[in-house]
C-alpha cells in the first residue's frame, strides 16, 4: 500500500505531552492535507515496564521495522526505573537494532532572539550535525574488574568500524550534495585516541576526494566546540562519532534557544525506505511532566523532520516557518520567551499550519 | 635550599614569544621582588626533535623531577613534525610521568567585554575545572585490526581506576574547601558508559558524603556543556575525566574571551612540594608564529598559577587584576579586542606589575 504507517512512543516524564501534541499535527496532515499515514500508538516505557516488565518487545521490534516507515519517539527515562533499562531497550532498540547509523540533528535557530551569543543572530546559527549512532563507546564494550575494592578497574571502548566510519561520513557528504552545502566539518580526538579516531582521520581524508566540489575541514572535537560559540557561521555540515555528537549537539541546543527546539532524525541514510525513527533531542525531564510547561516545538520540529524522510519536504519548511512565527509572536512556552503551556503553543503552531493547507 | 628552580620550554610555534614574555615576568619577580627563583631553559621542541631526535631524554626528565619545584611549558605541536611524537613525548611525559594527576583550569572571565554570552558578564564566568590528567583515553590502550581493509576495527580504551577517580574528585572538594567554594559538579556519561562511568558515579557518590558543607551535583557530559552556554554562573568547581576536561575547558575559554586567556596548572594535588607543571591551554597556532600577534596573557596568568602553588598566591591575584585592567585599557592583542603586538602587551603587563612590586 501507499500508506505510510508510523509508531508512536509518547516515553515518559514529558514525553507523553509533547509527543501528544505532536500526533494532533501529524493528524492534521492526515485529516486535513490527506496525506496517507497511519498512526499507531505504542504502550511502551517507564509506566508499562513498571506494569510487566516489557521494555521493546522482539515481536513489536519486528512488526515496527516490517511496517512502519516511520517512529515517533517522545523522551525516555523515569525516576521510578533508575537503571534506566527501559529507556536503553527502547531507544538503542531502535538506534542499534535498526541499525538507523546516522543521527541527524539540525543545529538551527529560527529566531535572532533565541542565540545567546552576543553579535549574533539566527543567520549565524544553521548546521547540520551528523551523529554516528551504531558505535562509539555506546556498544557497550568493556567491564569493571575487582570492582569496589581499591584496585579496581573500569573500562569501556571506544569500538569504530571501517564500515561503520565510511558511511557516516558518506551520509555527511551525500547531504551536503544534496542540499547544496558547501562546507562539512569532521571532528574527533586524533591527537589522543590514535588508534580509533586515526580511522576517522583516514577514512574522512579518502572519502572527501569523492566530493570536491565541497571544502572539507578536519577539526580537534575540543576546538570545534570553542569555535562553535566563537563564530558558529563557519558550519554547515559536521560529521562526527556518536559520544561527541552527543556533546556537541546539546552544546548546539544552546545555540537554538535549548533543548525546546531541537528536534532529530535517526535514518538509515542509504536506505530511506528502511524504517526511521524521530526523537526531540531533549530528555524526559520528570520535574515539568504533567504540568503543561514543557515546549511541544522540538517534538513539532521533529514531525517535520519525518515528513520530508517520508517525501514531503515543503511541510518541514512550512512547520519550521509557522514555528518561527510562533517564536517571534511569543506563543511559545516560558523558556523560549513566551507565556504559553505545552498545549496552547502546539494548538497555535497547530492551527497556522491547518490554515494553510 | 630555599631557592625554586623553575624548567622553562618555550616549545613550536607561538610558544617560544609567550613563553619568553613570561619568562621575562618571572625574572621581574627574582630581580625586583627578590623572589628565590633559578630559571633554567630546555632547548625542547620540535626544532631539537629535527636537529638530533631527541625529545624528552630521561636524564632530563629526572633531573626536573629531582630538582625543580615547576615548569613552565609552552605549546608544542609544528607542521614539520605530523605524528606531533616530540609534543606527546614531552607533554605526557610530564603528564603521565611525573604523575600530575589533576590539570587544574580556571575558566574565568577577566572582564565583561571578553564574555560572548548576551545579558552576562564577568562576574557569571569563574569556575574551575578539574580535569582528570593520568588516565581515560590518554593512556593508548587499544589497536587496529585488520587496518586498511573493510573489515577494519579501531579501539580506543577509555580506563579508570579506582584510585585515579578517587584521587581527582577528592582534589576538587578538597580546593572547593580550601578556597571557599561552595559547589562541585561532576559530569560523565555514566547513562551510555555504564562500565566506566559507573565508577564515577559511585566514587563521587562516596567522596561527597565527606564534603556536606559542600553542595554536590552531577550531571551528563551534555547536559554540562548545554548549561555552561545557558548559564555559567551556577558553577564553581567541576571534576571530571581526562577527554571531557579537554573538551569542556576549550569551551571554557570560549567563555573567557578565547584560548588567548586560558591557564593551566597540572599537579599531583595532595603533595604540593612535587613538581607541578604549568603550560597555557593553547595550542601551538603555527601560522600565527613569528608573527607578534599571539596573546600572551594565557602564558602571563599561567605564571600566576605558578607563583600561587610556589606559595605566593597574592601574585597570582594581582597578576590577574593586572591582566584585567589591561583588557579593560585595551593594552591587549587584537583576539582580545586590543591593538598591541604580543610584546607590547605582554610589557604592558610587566610594566604596571613591576611598579606595585
Ligand atoms: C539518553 C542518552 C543515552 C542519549 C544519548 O546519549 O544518546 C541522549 O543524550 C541523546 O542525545 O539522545
Ligand atoms: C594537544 C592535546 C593532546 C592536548 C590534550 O588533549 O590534552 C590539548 O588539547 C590540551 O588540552 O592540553
């Protein structure tokens, strides 16, 4: 069929809220514009788990990655839970088990009043971080020996395939290709981890020969992070391992008025018509669940990632102009400036979009 | 004897100016205030490595050891030598082999201009990182399998010990204490590193209970580098691992007016009368060498850090009250807003310092 089935996980704390709101638009989209989506929400995270134990069913894992085109994911991770299973079943799940390799976040301001920096404005805050989302020091490896007596020892590695390495950085290129780019960052540690991140340094330098027409940069990940405050115009694309993607887009999120407005792709990048998933960057925040406080417009800004994945690219552009709008009209939550809750400023955004279509 | 014999390495680079700039601050403090300090010159560096191969000789190494109370270390790295063997020869050498467990970096703003942050000031900028210097990524454990084909695997080891944990946490609750600190905050990565930083977590878990008066907090390398742009202030003294020290003290002097103003003290914290060496965070900036245009305020305040662990704290205050007043004068190079060449602002420095002596 031509229906494009999506799973939705509203997660905890927060998530469940937002990711609410979120599923109201992706309604929208479906009611009102036709688009041809199912919607089926899942019952997983901290409140199931707690109920029986399940985490990410094998059966759901399977039916997800058979029929879905896409997921949406609201924040995990709950107080009551704090080893946090849960959450890493779920979400490395799907991050590893789908093998969804590239973590695409977005590191755009769409508003001059919600870059931090002194001097600059939204203009100067617009790039693309890929994330490596298979490997890294997140698979697990290593152990603790003689553990809590004085010697002990703690290890995790830092494991990096060639695979792994070149299609990252392939992805990086590919899209600047694609989205007339012009200029991709790679970071790593080279000048201290000189086995693992010596493979990053190679393969970037033989895979950026493919790619001429687009200036490539190498950078240390620690002056990448001075220079994204000093002068974040220089970036367009970045491409790096999964841990400092993970540093260097919260780091990001702080250029884009906070975790509020960033929103996130994992795709398997050479393959779009694999099964992807969407998360807001942000985390399940416990202290603001229930309270309608917390910013809908990552989880938003996220559903318009997943439409252009799913071929409609003029409604991610069309979600982040009204959401600009939002933002610049202040109906928008408290920490991006405004006086709305969770859902008046999701019905707002919701209510333009439905206006246009 | 009473006297403190004081190594001094200019380096590659921007190195050899600011390091002699400092020198030349240090001589004021033997010849004009009569301090009992030997200044002894290394000819170290990429241009010996070139000369002869040598790097850092193990006499030299245990006569400084033996005889010094510090060093002084400029940048090291220079195009002609890529494998930087010379740099990571002498700068872990000293590092790792004189067991300077604790690199200690103050990530404060001298004054408002320099703070890139909207709406902050100086006064939200002055924190103290300790950054775990023996251990973590930086020992090398790892390798390549089956380099050079696509079966390739590359592995860094991020190692902990028991003993390297405990000792830096504790060395930054013990400074919070001797210095009127009143909060001390961890970051790891403990919810996707559970083997090694899990023994963060708990080490700074069992170390804080000996600190009540001290409020303690831990947070996600993330998270950390999100609220470090969001809002400074609320830190004081931060203690994590040897990468994340790399990369959060690189935003620090973002935070700071650049690495232009960023010191450095690394020590064996809980026995001051070893040798303790003390180097500017910045790198070696090749192309700026030669030139007269690198700040050598990072060097002059790293003099500062000197004289405070040589036992003349009241230097380091009125050095860096000095530093101030000349970015407040514009007596500072251009990176700084200034329109000096690195002497002039460097003379500037000595000048008003020596005439309080
Ligand atoms: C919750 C945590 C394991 C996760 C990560 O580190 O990937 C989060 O920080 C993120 O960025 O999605
Ligand atoms: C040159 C490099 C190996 C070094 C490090 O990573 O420690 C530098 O970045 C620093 O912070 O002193």
């Amino acid at each position: 069929s031509q229906r494009k089935k999506i799973a939705i996980i509203g997660g905890d704390g927060i998530g469940p809220s937002v990711t609410h709101e979120a599923k109201l638009l992706l309604e929208i989209y479906r009611d009102k514009a036709g688009l041809p989506l199912d919607l089926w929400e899942l019952d997983l995270g901290a409140d199931r788990y707690l109920r029986d134990g399940v985490t990410f069913p094998k059966e759901i894992q399977i039916a997800v990655q058979r029929e879905c085109a896409a997921v949406l994911l609201g924040a995990l991770g709950d107080p009551r839970v704090p080893g946090l299973e849960h959450a890493r079943d779920i979400l490395f799940g799907m991050r590893f088990g789908f093998d969804l390799y590239a973590n695409v976040r977005p590191v755009k301001a769409l508003s001059d009043r919600l870059v931090p920096l002194k001097g600059r404005g939204a203009k100067d805050v617009d790039m693309v971080v890929f994330r490596e989302n298979t490997e890294g020091v997140y698979v697990g490896m290593g152990g603790q020996f003689k553990r809590g007596t004085p010697d002990e020892v703690a290890i995790n590695e830092d494991l990096n395939t060639r695979k792994g390495v070149e299609r990252i950085v392939r992805a990086a290129f590919e899209f600047a290709k694609r989205t007339g780019k012009k200029r991709v960052c790679m970071a790593d540690k080279s000048n201290a981890m000189r086995h693992a991140h010596e493979l990053w340094l190679r393969v970037f330098d033989e895979v950026r020969r493919e790619y001429p027409e687009i200036e490539s940069r190498h950078l240390y990940v620690d002056a990448l992070c001075l220079l994204m405050i000093q002068d974040p115009s220089q970036f367009e694309v970045l491409v790096m391992n999964n841990l400092f993607g993970d540093i260097v887009t919260d780091l990001g999120a702080a250029l884009q008025g906070g975790l509020g407005m960033a929103a996130s792709a994992n795709v398997h990048a050479s393959d779009p018509t694999r099964v992807a998933m969407f998360e807001p960057v942000h985390g399940s925040a416990p202290p603001l669940a229930g309270k309608d406080i917390a910013n809908p417009f990552a989880a938003i800004l996220t559903v318009g990632m997943m439409l252009t994945h799913l071929g409609w690219p003029d409604e991610e552009t069309r979600i982040e102009r009204v959401v600009a709008a939002a933002i610049e009209e202040k109906a928008c939550t408290v920490d991006v400036g405004g006086t709305l809750g969770t859902r008046a400023a999701a019905a707002w955004v919701r209510e333009r979009v439905a206006k246009e279509l």
